[in-house]
C-alpha cells in the first residue's frame, strides 16, 4: 500500500530519539490551601537512546515510572527538566520537551502511542472510521473519500474487517480493540509509537498475535518502538535492548540477550529470578527482596535500592551510583557492576 504507508528507506541507524537527564516531579498539595510540602520523584535524571528501526523495552515493577516516562516522550506530559531529541524525516533534530504548542502540533504526527487498555482508550460514543480519521484529519493528511480509503486500508493492515468500519468500539474483543488503537496510531505515518503495557490487559493467545502484528508492522514501515511492558518473557520476545527502571531511575540498559544471560545490577538480577520457568520439574531459585520499595516521594540517599540489596557497603548509602558502561554497550547504575557475579534467566 504504498500510498497510504510509505516506508521509510533502510535504516541508517541514526539515533532517531535521545533523551537526557529527563526528569518528572509531581507536586504533594496538602491542606485547605493546597500548599506543595513535596514531590514525588515519578522520572529522576533519565538518559537513553533509541536507534532508527529497534524496540526499546522498559521494564520495571508498577509504579517504577515508566508511563511518566513514555508520556514525556511524546509530550502527553510536560516534563520538568532534560531534553527529548527527535530526528524528523528531513533529518533536523528538535526538542519536544522545549516546543510550545503550534510547534508540538506540528511534528506531532511523528510520534504516536499505544495505550494498555483497549477498553478505556477508544471513545465509545464514535465509530471506527471515525476513530482512525481523526489523527489523519488532525493532521491534514487526506479528507473525502480518499480519507475512508485509507481507513480501510489500514484497517486490512491489522487484520480487521472492514464491512466493520461504522461499528462502535463496544462491539469488537479486547483483541480486536487493541488493533484498532494500533491502526489509530498508524494513521499519520509515524516514525516512533510508544506501546504502553499494549498486550497486558490482553489473554496471552491474543497477546501473541498483537506481538506478531507489532514485528510484522515495524519492518513493512521501518517503525521504532518504545515498549513498556511488566512481563519479562515479552520484553525478551519484542526487544532488541531492554533497560531496567526502578523508582524513577534507570538502573541498568543492554542488549536483549547480554541483560538476560549476564546481568550487571542485582535489582535485574532479582527481576529475572522472578520470571515463571518454564520447567515445572525445575527448583525456583526466586530471590525474595527485603523491605519495601523506595518512597519515590522520600527516596533513600545514595543508590535508591540500597535497602533491599543483598551486596550492599557502606558507599552504596552514601553515593549515588554513576551510569556506567561496563562493557560496550551495557550500562549499569552499580557500584559494584564490574565485580559481582549475577545469575541470568534460566
């Protein structure tokens, strides 16, 4: 379909989104007068890099701030500091986190996102042809009858029928709602979507089909993901580089295979431990973490998860771990990230 989808030519692998020092603090209002007596520290001082074509999985457990982060990205949220560079197809590089709103308007077709809940994400009170013209129309790419061919046509992309396209979202599954959100943020020829938790709330059957869908689109239109997900076996199926959040900080980043057979922080380690075998014959050798999760609002000085480490000194309560790159291309927030020896996925 080349009118409608256009890919963009092969890679170069350039950076096509870089975010620095990105942080996000939610003001804590208490009294009458609602004065601000804290923040709490959703995105604290992160820094990463997504290449053109490659999916970038984010994991780390609820309330981590991974939705903060990816709403920052594509500027669904103001964040407070850092930059959020994105190449544009001409090859100019802007800051999303600096553009007011006619400017954000306009390179906002660029970028686009897949909620978790594929009940709660479409407005029941408008039709499917409506709900994926709309970013088409927004953006000024086709109206009339040419607008309606290209609904239909992306709707055949994901797999619907198109004899469905004046139904209402209370019609359709889970399954076919999700894809429907995809085809939404299809519609004006994107070149990064963040995917939010988009296949949890989904029966793992159609979790698998929407992965198959999501690979199968990402190399027909060269599109790059940002995948925020919870469940580790998706993120290792899906990603080429996966980073490990945890309380508002990247703790460590590399690629999909190095961070699950060799990890570098013991947060990563813990995670990993924690993922269901496959083996049921097989002894779990789960590590049970100790204490709570850091108060994001209060969080403890020196490395944040300090208290619930098992390898933790004296320096890691007083000194703020530095992202390093242990070995090339594999970065971690550590200590001690070239000294231990972690146990990967089994």
């Amino acid at each position: 379909m080349p009118d409608l989808l256009p890919p963009i030519p092969h890679p170069t692998r350039k950076k096509l989104l870089e975010v620095k020092g990105l942080k996000k603090h939610f003001p804590i209002e208490k009294g009458f007068l609602r004065r601000v007596t804290g923040h709490v520290k959703a995105v604290d001082d992160v820094s990463f890099y997504i290449q053109e074509g490659e999916t970038l999985g984010l994991v780390g457990e609820s309330g981590c701030g991974k939705t903060t982060l990816g709403r920052c990205v594509v500027r669904a949220i103001q964040p407070d500091v850092g930059e959020i560079l994105l190449r544009l197809p001409d090859d100019t590089i802007v800051d999303l986190a600096t553009l007011g709103r006619s400017e954000l308007r306009a390179v906002r077709r660029h970028m686009h996102m897949i909620f978790q809940d594929p009940y709660a994400s479409l407005d029941p009170r408008m039709t499917i042809l409506d709900i994926i013209a709309e970013p088409i129309i927004n953006n000024g790419i086709a109206k009339g009858e040419e607008l309606v061919e290209k609904v239909k046509e992306l709707m055949r992309v994901v797999g619907l029928d198109v004899q469905y396209l004046k139904r209402y979202p209370h019609a359709f599954s889970g399954g076919q709602r999700q894809r429907i959100g995809i085809a939404r943020s299809l519609a004006p020829n994107p070149r990064l979507i963040v995917c939010d938790e988009a296949v949890s709330a989904l029966d793992v059957s159609i979790q698998a089909q929407i992965l198959n869908l999501l690979q199968d689109l990402q190399e027909q239109f060269h599109l790059t993901y940002l995948f925020i997900a919870h469940d580790l076996s998706v993120v290792e199926h899906i990603s080429d580089r996966v980073g490990v959040m945890y309380v508002g900080k990247l703790v460590e980043m590399a690629e999909t295979e190095e961070l699950f057979v060799s990890p570098r922080h013991p947060y990563t380690e813990a995670l990993l431990s924690a993922a269901p075998k496959t083996d049921p014959e097989k002894k779990s050798g789960r590590i049970i973490l100790s204490g709570e999760i850091a108060n994001p609002a209060n969080p403890p000085s020196g490395c944040y998860f300090h208290p619930r480490c098992n390898y933790a000194q004296d320096i890691c309560r007083q000194q703020t771990p530095a992202w390093d790159e242990v070995t090339p291309g594999h970065f971690a927030a550590c200590h001690f990230a070239r000294e231990l020896s972690l146990k990967g996925a089994e």
